[in-house]
C-alpha cells in the first residue's frame, strides 16, 4: 500500500549534503557583494497568507521530511516564494540530551559573539553548520550553524527560581535582541527548525530535510504582503521546544506584546508568530495549563456561550476570560504548536482562516486545505473540519526520549540518520495496525475536538 | 467713580413680527431675563442676565428667540482676551475668587483629535457586528496574574475554580455615569442616571452627596462614594452599593475640596447628607484621616472590612503631573480600581482659575499610568477608569486602546439631559432642572424620559464601538484595551508620541 505520492525531485536523490562547500559559500558574503537582507529588517510587522500543514505520529514512530514537503508543496499558491519552513521533532535523538540550537548570521562577527555568548552559560557539545544543498532558485543564505548545548552548572545556581528552561529562553531573547546579526532559528531538545526565503519545498530540499528522521513534522508557506523577506521572518517560529506555524494576523497583537512584556518576554522580531508562541510558553510551561485551557485562552468561548453552561464551568470559563484577557488572540488564524509531546491545531473564534483536520492510525494531520492531507493519505480514518477555537490535539502516547537515551556517546557523524526504505518499511507496518486501530480512535477523536 | 458695567456675554435676540407676547419665556427663565411690560403689552429681554442656556429658545413656541454671543469686542490684543477683563472687572468689584461650573474650556490641546484609528484591509478581515458577536462585557476589579495549575489540570478533568476571583463590577459596555452628587444635581437628575445605569447594565456615582432613599433599589449598580465631607456615610449607604470609591480629587479642580452653598442643602439634601437644613456642605481639601498613601490603605481596608469584603474598593484621583506614581500607590494600597479625572473633567462648582490650570489632559494621564502599572507588573492588580471630557464614542475608544478599562462620562450624560454648557451650575438655577434643587425647576426633568435618553445615548455609543471594533477585525474590547497598535498619532510631536505610546500616522506595523 503506497503511502503517499513523492514528489518526484526525492526519488533517486542520492545527494550528500555538502557541509564544507556550503560553509566556504559563506564567507562569501562578507566582500559587499549581497546586501544585509537576510536578518535585517526586523523591525516591521508584515501582514501575510499562509499555507500550514502538520504531522504527528502518536506512537513516536519517526518518519522522514518527504511527507511534509509533499504536502506543503500542493498548497504552493497559498505562498508566494518569499517564506517557507519546517519544524521536526525526535530528529536528534543522538544528542537528545542537548539543547539544539538553530542558528542563522548574517556575519561572522555575529556568529563570533553569540558563540561567545553561549561560552558563557553552557558546554557545547557539538556544532557544526546545518547541511544544505545547492538548490537552483534559492541564490542566497545567511551562515546557518546548529550547536547542541549543555548549561553550565554555574548559570543555573544564580536563582533557585530559575529554570534551565528559563536560562534557554534568557539565552534565546538575549541573542535576538541584542546580537544585530545573529538570530536563534531553535532551541529546543531533540528537534529543530529549518526555515528560510523560497518556496517550502524548495527549502526543504534546500535542508535535506529527507535525510531526517521525525515524529512530528510542521510545515509553513508564507504569503508576506510585501518584499522585506528575511530568513528569521520565515516560519516556524521556535523557543525552547516549541514550534509554531501560523496562518492569519492577530489583530489583538499590541496588547498581546504588551502583556507579554509583563512576563519578562521580549518580543523582539514583529511577528505575529513569535506573540503566539511566548503566549503558549508562558500559559503551558510557566502556568502549567494544559493545551485545551490554553486553547480556550487563546480562542475564548464567546460570552452568550459561556452563560449557557452549567454554573460551575460557567464561573471558571468567566474567571479565565478575566484573568487571561489580554492573552486572547483576535483576529483570523489557523496555527499549529507543537512541542516534544504534543500537536495543537487551533482557529481563532470566529474560524476566519481554515484548518482542517484527519486522523489515519497513530497519525493525526492538521492542514489549511483537505487536499494537502489527501495528498499524503489517500483515505484517512476520518477527516474533519474543527470549529471555531476547538483545539486538535495530537499526543504521544510514549515518552520519545526513551530509545535515544543510550546512544548519547554514539558517533556524531551519525546525525541525522537517514534511511527512506526502512521509513518505507515502518509506514506498512504502522499502516496494518492503524486500520486495526481505527474504530477505537473515533472516541478519541470526539474527546479531541471537545 | 460709577460701577464699571460687565459687558455681557449674550445677546437675546427677539423676532417682534414671530413673539404672540405669550410670556412662556418670562415663566421660563430662571434668571429673570425675560420680563413682560403689561401697560405696552410687551416682553422685553435684559440680555446682561442670560447666561446662554438656551431653554427659553428651545421652548419659544413660535420660535421667535434666538441667542447669539455677544460681538461686542476689544480691540484685538493677543494677550488679553475679553473673558480676562470681565472677570478682573468683577473681582474688582467684589474681592471674591470667581466661581465656575464644568469642565476647562480652554484652548489645550485635546490629544483625541489628534489620534486616529486602526482598520482592517484585505490581510486580515473586518468583522461585521449584524453577524458575529461584539463583546463589550467587561470586569472591573482586582485580578489574580495567574490561574493556579493545580485548579485545572489534564483533559477531560472537570474545570472549577480553586482561588474565587475577587469582587467584580460586570459592565455590559465599558462606560459608566461619573460621581455626580445629589444636591450638586437634583434627585430627576439622580434617578435618570441610576435608572439609565440599572436597564443597560453598568453603573453611576453618587458623588459625595450620599444615597436618598428612593435610589436605594438600584444598590446594584450604584457605585457609593466616599469624600473627604464623609457626607451620608453610613454602614447602610456603604452596603448599599455594588462599589465604593474613595474620592481624593476631582480632574476640574485638584489639590482642593468642594463647596455646597447652603441654598441647595434643602430637607431632602440635609437628610441624605445628614446635615442641617441650609448649612453649607465643605468638603475639606484633604482627608483629614489620609496624609500619606498608608493612611489610604487604612481607610481602604477599613471600608473592606466594614462590607465583609464584598464589595471592590477603588479610589478617585486627579490627573496631576505626578499620577502614574501616585495610581502605582493606590493600587499597592489595595485599592480594586483607579478612577483618574482629567484636566476636562466636570463640576458643579469650582474656582475658575484652579478648573483652567490645574492638572493635565486624560490622554496622557492614561498612557502614563497604564503604562507604569505595566513596568510595575500590577496592571491585573487594578481596573482603570478614565474620566474627564469624552465627548463621542471615538474619544472613549481611543481611551480604551491607550490602556483605561472603562470611562466614566459625566458631562456627555448630563447634555444628553439637556445641558447646555453655560457653566453656572454653581448658581442653583438651571433652567434644564438638572444642577439645581428648586422643585419649580427640577420638575422639567422627567426621570423616565431622562433615563431613555441616557439609555439611548449608552446604546448608540456601544453600536458606534462595535462597528469600529468590528472594523479593526477585534471582537472582544479586551483585545482592544491597551492595544496602542490600534491608534496612530497625527500632528503630535515625538515627546507627545513616546508619551502616549503610540507610532505616527504613516507609520506601518
């Protein structure tokens, strides 16, 4: 049974990715010849369109970046060449231990301090660039470099109350905001986000992204109204494990960037994303609310709603709107979050930009058009289109940490393995047991929607 | 040397060939402008004693009556106006401070003018209010920074609130009637607003004048106050409110306390003042129990206690140079909400020079101190309430986007009664029955018609909001409030912009 189409560029594509030819292209900006586009201009917020697609496997089963370039690719007029990206979960399960750093420069000054930076709180492990490939219609790139990292000791003891989780986020906010040229892509454990200016899968073929192995793949095309394009304004938008693709313009963002400023956030890109994912950070990992409150934050239930529910949920949903206010996202949006355990698919309240969303064994795929699912899965379970600010919500039902564990001290070179044909392999025989499994998914499905 | 004669401020202009000599505006004027000659059969005018209230031209049945500024002028100096020599001339003559009614009328920059608004084009779609909800509710009060993980946790758990949210006032539109005390205004007056507040589901203040005892029904959306006088304070009066609001200043005259002449202290004003008949009503500048913000936080935690801790508790101060450190102490004393009372703010009686020179525009006063709570990271702790001259839905808005929660209106409530700015509540004499307590006067304000215009004016009001939220592509005032994206400044310099947080128009994202 054929799991999905691949686009015809991945079959046969033997191509090693060139780490040291790419890295000599590098230097190749620092003689004037290219002007400083690909970090700068920050300083604008650029409304844009989008096309978003979403993988997850439930079981942690991990499987290659073809699927997800596949479907993000049939939604190419949904972007216009000027922003795409992906974000992939258990790709690292070598170094899975290591805080994984993205990171993209313009110059190698900037790479030169914020590595200094990063000397400062933590070991690292490993670094290297991010392989690339030469790809026709993608002439340019920022130094793209990932470093796993481990915190030192001494960062952490300054203040009982600060987390490591904490010190990454500092690390993450200090170098955006403070090293001009430099801009951290990533930041979590064990995954990772590949984004740039081009079309999603020119830059996915770009990254080698089929070289990788992951249970949760995100993917973003972007439709930027104007042509200030850089590679930092592309999406995903990540911090810690975290990954964001969005699809909308939050109309409430002032207030959002302002309540965010409350909690020490930085919100230093001008992006609606980067308020979305501090947001999430903020209620899921800082208030410890579980993904369907934050839900019901970020898309509040109307008040008419509200006051037809039983007395005690009515008071806490009134409660939530009082206290979480400003965290409420106004204004259309179809986004995807992600972290190490979990998918969040999730409309704005009115359902102003569309989202939807199917179910095939232990996958679980979110997508703002239907035909960028069935183009990866023919004949899902069940196919559905959730409503306004009802979350979908995809789980790992095991921890992913537990097989990589071991192999820490396994060779670096390693990274990332790759292997089509057993990911082949592993798709048949997830595919026999998930139609097994399908009848008893349906109940969880109608938990999922809420 | 003779009485230097005021030159006056009105000319009543009278259509002899219109005027059926039907005396209606004889019976009319409270001022006696009007006097009717029985021999020559004719009614005459002394325009020195109009006061430009327009009521007898609203109600000259053959609309023979026009009034019409004076254009009797100096010679053009720069520097002094006309206004300046009269009231020279009349402290001349008397000695006395001059005394004036409502808010500052002079030329100071009014910064809503020069901000605009936001809306949605193509990216991102406006929102139409016929179709989809518009959420005006809001909550004023004291809010926890965080719900505690360990009230929810996990799907499919039950959800319930461990830690109850403090009291709450639910407002159905983010805008209540000002503190306006009976005996400033009369007791129609009262009962339109209370009346008004009650149907459409927000609030209205007593002012310092304690609560008569016809208005004690609407408990449930009376805001009671409690002013540095303490006149009608009583346990009863404290429960009987859905709030209290301690009053510290008043945006038209800060740094200084009030002033009932003893003629509008009738029967039913001593009695809910609980003073005696004719006496006059001094509120004293300060309180005299509140030297330092420690002593605020006594009297604040001693009206909690005194209503078991049901009801919010907020404090009343003016725009000052200082009032963004001086709300971070209020709401560190434990108040649940500021009110800040702007330069414009209005009044039944104050001196003229304090109301023109004291204190500074609302605009700014509400970025400064939404901002500050901000940085101070208390901005949940309290609500805030702007006031002080909102003139249309767009100024109320443009507040709601700088950073306050709600406004109070005072002045716009009380035009919608029929006001007509003459400033000479002070006198107990106005002809629309709304500042003053002769009962041959009062009776012109029909509460229940007063309460619908009042309704009418909250319900258009809202329509307008929503049609502009809706338009910006928000449908939640939440999202709108402290959302200075929304606003853009136009003809403002760059201290003005930093100051009030916002990008010049032109300026994209």
């Amino acid at each position: 049974m054929k799991k999905w189409r691949m686009d015809s560029r991945f079959r046969g594509n033997d191509a090693r990715c060139e780490n040291v030819a790419r890295c000599e292209n590098y230097t190749g900006y620092g003689n004037g010849m290219l002007e400083k586009t690909f970090l700068a201009d920050r300083d604008y917020r650029v409304p844009a369109g989008c096309g978003v697609s979403g993988i997850m496997n439930e079981a942690g089963e991990r499987f290659s970046g073809e699927a997800i370039i596949t479907s993000i690719a049939l939604m190419r007029d949904r972007s216009n060449g000027l922003g795409g990206g992906f974000a992939a979960y258990g790709i690292y399960p070598d170094l899975a231990s290591y805080y994984a750093f993205h990171l993209m420069y313009e110059t190698e000054d900037a790479k030169r301090q914020a590595e200094e930076y990063l000397k400062l709180s933590y070991t690292i492990m490993h670094d290297e660039p991010i392989p690339s490939r030469e790809v026709k219609v993608i002439t340019r790139s920022p130094i793209l470099w990932r470093y796993f990292l481990k915190p030192r000791e001494e960062a952490l003891v300054r203040n009982p109350l600060f987390s490591e989780e904490d010190l990454i986020a500092q690390t993450v906010m200090h170098i955006n905001g403070q090293i001009r040229d430099a801009l951290v892509a990533s930041s979590g454990k064990n995954m990772g986000i590949f984004k740039g200016v081009g079309y999603p899968e020119d830059i996915g073929e770009f990254y080698c992204l089929e070289n990788y192995q992951g249970y949760i793949w995100t993917a973003h095309g972007r439709f930027p109204t104007n042509s200030v394009a850089w590679w930092g304004g592309a999406h995903p938008f990540g911090l810690l494990d975290w990954s964001v693709v969005h699809n909308g313009e939050i109309s409430s963002y002032g207030i959002n960037r302002r309540y965010l400023q409350n909690f020490g956030y930085l919100c230093s890109f001008f992006t609606d994303t980067e308020v979305i994912t501090y947001l999430v950070d903020l209620l899921s990992r800082k208030h410890g609310l579980s993904f369907e409150l934050v839900a019901k934050i970020l898309a509040a239930p109307f008040w008419v709603d509200i006051e037809r529910m039983p007395e005690e949920e009515k008071e806490f949903y009134q409660g939530l709107r009082m206290i979480y206010g400003s965290a409420l996202l106004n204004g259309p949006f179809g986004v995807i979050v992600c972290n190490t355990e979990t998918m969040l698919g999730l409309n704005d309240r009115l359902k102003l930009r569309p989202l939807v969303a199917a179910r095939w064994g232990d996958f679980i795929y979110v997508a703002s058009e239907e035909s960028a699912i069935r183009e990866i899965c023919p004949r899902p379970d069940r196919v559905w289109m959730p409503r306004a600010g009802d979350p979908v919500i995809g789980r790992l039902k095991q921890e992913p940490g537990d097989r990589s564990q071991e192999s820490e001290v396994r060779s670096r070179e390693n990274i990332p393995a790759t292997d089509r044909d057993s990911w082949v392999d592993q798709a048949l025989a997830i595919d026999g047991q998930g139609l097994r499994a399908a009848s008893q998914d349906d109940k969880a499905d109608t938990q999922e929607v809420l | 040397m003779a009485k230097i004669p005021i030159v006056q401020d009105f000319v009543v202009e009278r259509d002899e060939d219109k005027c059926i000599h039907c005396q209606v505006c004889c019976r009319m004027c409270s001022n006696d402008a009007h006097t009717y000659d029985q021999e020559s059969d004719r009614v005459s005018t002394d325009s020195h004693k109009c006061v430009g209230c327009h009521f007898c031209e609203s109600f000259c049945p053959t609309s023979a009556l026009t009034i019409r500024r004076n254009s009797s002028e100096i010679r053009q100096n720069a520097n002094w106006k006309q206004e300046m020599l009269t009231w020279i001339s009349k402290q001349a003559d008397t000695g006395g401070v001059l005394l004036t009614g409502m808010g500052c009328d002079q030329p100071y920059p009014v910064y809503w003018d020069h901000i605009l608004l936001n809306a949605s084009q193509v990216t991102n779609p406006s929102i139409d209010p016929l179709r989809e909800p518009m959420e005006l509710r809001t909550y004023l009060g004291r809010k926890p920074d965080r719900l505690e993980p360990e009230d929810i946790k996990g799907p499919g758990k039950k959800v319930h609130l461990k830690s109850k949210i403090g009291n709450q006032l639910m407002l159905q539109t983010p805008i209540l009637f000002s503190a306006m005390s009976y005996g400033s205004i009369s007791l129609n007056a009262c009962k339109s607003l209370a009346w008004a507040a009650s149907e459409f589901g927000t609030f209205y203040n007593t002012g310092e004048g304690g609560l008569h005892r016809d208005l004690y029904p609407y408990g449930a959306n009376t805001i009671v106050q409690v002013a540095s006088g303490r006149f009608g304070v009583h346990e009863e009066y404290l429960k009987a409110g859905a709030a209290i609001e301690i009053k510290i200043g008043q945006g038209a005259k800060p740094g200084i306390g009030g002033h009932l002449p003893g003629e509008k202290v009738n029967e039913e004003v001593s009695r809910t003042r609980m003073i005696p008949m004719g006496s006059d009503a001094i509120s004293p500048a300060p309180h005299h129990d509140i030297y330092s913000i420690e002593d605020l936080r006594q009297l604040i935690y001693a009206l909690k206690e005194a209503t078991r801790y049901e009801k919010p508790v907020g404090v009343k101060i003016s725009a000052v140079h200082n009032v963004a450190p001086i709300a971070t102490g209020v709401v560190r004393a434990g108040a649940d909400f500021v009110s800040i009372d702007g330069l414009r703010g209005g009044t039944g009686a104050a001196p003229t020079v304090i109301r023109n020179n004291v204190g500074i525009p609302i605009e700014l006063a509400i970025a400064a101190v939404d901002t500050r709570l901000r940085q101070e990271g208390i901005r949940n702790h309290a609500s805030v309430i702007a006031a002080g001259g909102f003139r249309t839905s767009g100024d109320i808005i443009k507040a709601i986007a700088l950073g306050a929660d709600a406004v109070y209106i005072g002045t716009s409530a009380l035009v919608g009664l029929g006001c007509h700015l003459c400033q000479k509540c002070y006198t107990g004499k106005c002809n629309w029955g709304i500042a003053t307590q002769d009962p041959f006067l009062t009776k012109r304000l029909n509460p229940n018609i007063g309460a619908r215009r009042l309704v009418n004016l909250l319900r258009a009001w809202s329509l307008e909001i929503k049609e502009m939220m809706g338009g910006m592509g928000i449908n939640a005032v939440e999202s709108l409030r402290g959302n200075r994206e929304a606003l853009r400044g136009v003809g403002l310099s760059d201290t003005d912009l930093q100051i009030l947080g916002i990008k010049p128009a032109g300026e994209a994202w």
